[in-house]
C-alpha cells in the first residue's frame, strides 16, 4: 500500500488507523499498533504486550492469526511515502509464535527478481506433495502482492471465521479495497 504524508509519523498513523479499523471490524477486537524499531523502520501488527497471535473461531475450530507489516518512510518531493518493506500473515493450530505457521503469506522487498533466491511474494503451508515430494512449507510458492483485505476474505469465506461486524464484512472489504485504490497503491 502507499500512503504519503508531511511526516512519516503522520503517514505511519494513518495506515495504522487504517489497518486497525479493518481488522477490529472484520476479525478481531484487539489492539493493531505501530512499533519503532531501531532501525528506522516501524512493524505494524496486533499488541498484546509484545507482537503475537490472536485467537480466531473458524468453523473447523480454533485457528491463531498473526499480522504484521515491517514499514519504512522513503523522502518523495518534499512528502514522505510509506513502503512496506516486508509482511507476514500467518495462521496458527495454537497460540503463539513458537509454533510452526500452517499457512503463512509473506513478502521480502530485499529478495530481488534478478537473483536465484525464492519468490519475493509467496504463500507457505504445513503439506506435502507426495507425487513430486515437494514440502510446500519449505518451499515459496509465487504468488502476486496479498492484500490485508485478501487474507480477511480467505478467513472468513474460507475457513468460517465470524466477523464481529456480522453480516456487513462484504461492505467494509470493498470500502477498504477501494480507499487502497485511490488512496494507497501497490508498492
């Protein structure tokens, strides 16, 4: 997504007002924060005490998502622009991050197209293909830029997690599709 601002606090903010208001209607009550790090660069994710994974009710039973954008601000013509420079949506069978992911979407911005490393977009999962003996949760297997509101739709269409915004989820999906489209763009 881009966002540009006067500052990148003022840019960091209004993604994270954003994200949170998405997440907190359509999967979660919970607190999506913005954390510095040293590095310059600031994660976004769901606060409890430290970055962790909240609790979901699917319709196979409990399920743990794990949310989180590591962003940067990048100087443009005398405004500041957010990049996300990386970004994890996990789903968990327990709480915590101790745990292997069984499905992971996940984008590296240092994973350059020119060299022979994994795909810089990719979705990860606990499953073996026993034809090929391929271990997809070994291996990246491509796919384009996720989008939040992507992930939200799988959970809730796919695996039967209730938004707590009830019925309305469709409309806060596209409402948010849209805002990233004339609002944000792709990195």
């Amino acid at each position: 997504m881009r966002i540009t601002g006067r500052t990148p606090q003022l840019c960091f903010d209004a993604l994270r007002r954003h994200i949170a208001s998405l997440v907190e209607a359509t999967l979660i009550r919970g607190q999506v924060v913005l954390v510095r790090r040293q590095d310059g660069r600031h994660v976004l994710g769901v606060y409890r005490g430290e970055l962790t994974t909240v609790p979901l009710k699917a319709s196979s039973g409990p399920l743990h998502f794990y949310l989180s954008q590591m962003l940067e601000a990048v100087e443009e013509k005398g405004e500041y622009r957010v990049r996300t420079h990386r970004y994890w949506y996990k789903l968990y069978a327990k709480p915590g991050l101790r745990e292997h992911a069984i499905l992971r979407w996940e984008y590296d911005s240092e994973l350059s197209p020119d060299q022979p490393r994994e795909c810089r977009h990719h979705v990860q999962l606990a499953a073996h293909l026993p034809g090929i003996g391929l271990d997809l949760n070994r291996a990246h297997v491509p796919t384009g830029w996720v989008p939040i509101e992507e992930v939200i739709r799988f959970l809730i269409v796919e695996l039967g997690v209730k938004p707590p915004c009830g019925e309305s989820w469709p409309e806060k999906l596209a409402a948010s599709e849209r805002l990233s489209h004339v609002q944000f763009t792709l990195p």
